[in-house]
C-alpha cells in the first residue's frame, strides 16, 4: 500500500501553495481525497516492477519473460480504459467509482492467492482492467474544476497518481523482504477497502445527461473523437511514447539492481522509487502553467530533460548516484508533460471529459505495454547499454515529433484562459 500520511502530506502541501478552490462541490479536502484513491489505485498497476524476479520463480516464468506480468496489466488496463471509462460520460460517476474500487479489491485478493502462472496473468488483467478507476478520478475532478483551475486540479490530482506510483516500489520492496510477494497484494487490498468508505462518505453525486448516448454509440465516439480533434491525436501519441520510455526503465531495473556489484535487496530497490519524487512537483505546477498558456514550452522543456535523463541512468555501471539523479529527471519531465496533455485536452470538449480520458490513456497503456514487455527482452539480450540506448531513442523521437506538430496543435489548446471563464 503506497503510505496514505506521504500522499497526504504532498498533496496537502501542493494545495497550500495556492491551489484554488474551483466550486462549491470541489473543497480542498475532496481534491486530496482524488489525489489519495488515485494513487492508491494506480499502485496495484505497479506493485509487480520492483517484484519481477521473485514473482516469476514462485510460479516458474522465466527471467526473460517476466516482464508479461506487467504487460498482463497493462493489457488489462488498456481494455478497462476502452470499455469503462467512457461510462463516466453515461451514469453517476461516484457510482462508477465506487463500484470499480470493490471489485479492485476481489482481484488484488485474486494475485495474492494466485497458485499458477496462468491465475496470475489473468488476475494481472483483472486488476489492470479495474484500476483504469485512476482516469475515472481525473476525469470526475477536472469535471468538478472550473475551466480556469481545472488544469491545476488535474496536476495537484496527478501529484497523488505519481507518489503512488513511486512509492509502490518503495513499498512493495519492503513487505517482500519481510513477509513475501503476496503479503503486497493482500495489504493492498485492505486499503482499497478502506478507501472505499471514505469515497462513499465524500463523493458528491453527478446527475446523468439529459441526453445520453447508447452504449455501443458511447463507445464508438471514442474513435470518432479522435479523427476529430488534433489536439487528442498529438497529445494522445506523446503520451504513448513518454510512457513507453519510463517503463523501459522502471520494468527492467530490478535486474541489474539485485544482481551483483550491488546485490540490493527488494526493500532497498523500491527506495529508488523516491528518487522521482520531484515528478509530483512537475506535475503539481505543470497545470498552473499550462492554464497560463505556457504548455508548449512545458513539453519542450520536459522533452528535452527525459532525454538527457537517460545519459546519467546509462551510467549506473559506474555509480548509483548516477541512477538517482537520472531517476528524478525523468520522471520530472514525464509528469509535467503528462499533465499539460490532459490540460490541453480537456479544454475542446467538456460534455465529453470522460471519453477524452479514455482516447487519450488508451495510448498511455500501448506505450507503457510495449515499453515493459521490449525492455526486459533487450536486457536479456544487450544489458543496461542496450536499455539506456533504447530508452534515449525513443526519448529522441518523442522530442522531434513534438517540434514537428507545433503548427498542427489548434490554438484554443495552448493559449491562456482567463479566471471569469
């Protein structure tokens, strides 16, 4: 379970430091418990990275195809993102909601009873499919904001999705050294829990559209939205390609980490998690900016730190200092581009936030699958180097594609929005 107090403790500080608040309906309080649920549910997606090795020997996968387990999830997390989320647009989303964080719950118990290789994949997906809850609180939060915090509350949300995604690692390491793999997954799932009735007790109701879509129509406009509007086609890609580079690092780390000089233990390989704690700061601020037109020098800025990035994380032969310093960079740039893409995309249709969430994170999932599962295979085959040198190209491609569709990315997404809108 990623520490309820830590996230807590960021987000509260992030909302001191001048977040707003946006209405009636969003208090102070229901932005952090968004920030809290959040990162909770987007750590069972990442419990499993710092855990690859002594998952896959208790249920004989090789070393070479660990990073299925992951890809599992994300497999999962792709058709949740596809089928679930968009249903916020159609039905009381504290329902949904709700409702998606039980059923998290019976599959986090699914992994931690899991007796096969097989149940564990399966269970992965589950899991995955269920934790896409993560988009649905973005989605709930920027619909509560108004249009010219809306941005911020997105990042101040996205600063609780990144600790929970680092200190999962964190986390996770620690209970496996002192009681197994499993003990991760059944901790998680108590929490889940508890954070359930915190969600039943807070979360205001939302009444449904006047005029809704049918189901099968609801889920076609995802597609049609995408030919429509550039601005989720561009951002969609980037996201698909940030993420790829991130997971090429983090699914594959643990190996070079518990094997010799080194030698750590799970406990001391999740700590390395905390180095990117500067990614909720990225993403905490990213939004203030990207609501005062500054998203575009946002992305170009954080583009060009996640490549850099991978200069001193090629380094980690020679020290781990160089790791840590690589580490907070990249997830630096990462979050703060992740967050002024959503900023940018949730301004073109409002009635439509929820299916503009799913559109945009099907990309995230692509990019994070293909990342995890072709990482972990280089690693097999050409080590850290061939990591690092992976990691960089896709970083360079992300940087030269951005400048290319400077032109193409419509106006209304970049520029500044006023207070009174």
């Amino acid at each position: 379970m990623p520490s309820d107090v830590e996230l807590g403790s960021s987000c509260t500080a992030a909302l001191k430091a001048g977040a707003p608040q946006p209405s009636a309906l969003l208090s102070r309080s229901l932005i952090l418990l968004f920030a809290v649920a959040s990162g909770l549910a987007v750590a069972n997606a990442y419990f499993a990275h710092p855990l690859l090795d002594v998952m896959a020997d208790d249920l004989g996968l090789s070393r070479a195809t660990a990073g299925l387990i992951v890809g599992a999830t994300q497999l999962g997390y792709g058709i949740g993102l596809i089928l679930l989320v968009p249903i916020g647009d159609l039905v009381d989303r504290r329902k949904l909601v709700i409702g998606q964080s039980l059923l998290s719950v019976l599959a986090l118990v699914s992994i931690a009873f899991a007796s096969s290789a097989a149940m564990l994949l399966a269970s992965m997906v589950v899991m995955g499919l269920l934790a896409v809850v993560t988009q649905a609180f973005v989605a709930y939060a920027a619909s509560l904001a108004q249009p010219s915090a809306r941005g911020e509350v997105v990042g101040i949300v996205t600063s609780g999705i990144v600790l929970g995604i680092l200190l999962a690692r964190t986390v996770a390491g620690a209970l496996t050294d002192l009681s197994g793999w499993r003990t991760v997954y059944v901790v998680s799932a108590a929490a889940t829990l508890a954070i359930v009735l915190a969600l039943w007790k807070m979360l205001p109701a939302q009444q449904r559209p006047a005029q809704r879509l049918a189901y099968p129509k609801l889920i076609a406009s995802l597609f049609s939205l995408f030919v429509q509007e550039p601005v989720l086609r561009i951002r969609a890609i980037i996201a698909m390609l940030i993420f790829a580079d991130i997971t090429t690092l983090l699914a594959p780390l643990v190996m070079p980490l518990s094997a010799p000089p080194f030698s750590f233990s799970h406990s001391v390989i999740g700590l390395f998690g905390l180095a990117g704690a500067a990614g909720a700061l990225g993403a905490s601020w990213a939004g203030r900016w990207t609501d005062r037109g500054h998203g575009q020098r946002v992305t170009g800025i954080a583009l060009g730190l996640m490549l850099l990035a991978w200069l001193p994380i090629g380094l980690l032969p020679y020290s781990i200092l160089w790791l840590v310093l690589g580490v907070l960079v990249i997830d630096f740039g990462l979050q703060a581009v992740h967050v002024t893409n959503q900023g940018m995309i949730y301004r073109i249709r409002p009635e439509a936030q929820s299916r503009l969430t799913a559109a945009y994170m099907v990309f995230y999932s692509i990019g994070s699958a293909v990342g995890s599962s072709s990482s972990t295979m280089v690693y097999a085959y050409a080590g850290w180097t061939g990591v690092s040198l992976l990691g960089a190209a896709i970083a360079a491609t992300t940087l030269v594609f951005w400048a290319a569709t400077l032109r193409a990315t419509p106006r209304e997404a970049t520029q500044a929005i006023n207070a009174a809108e």
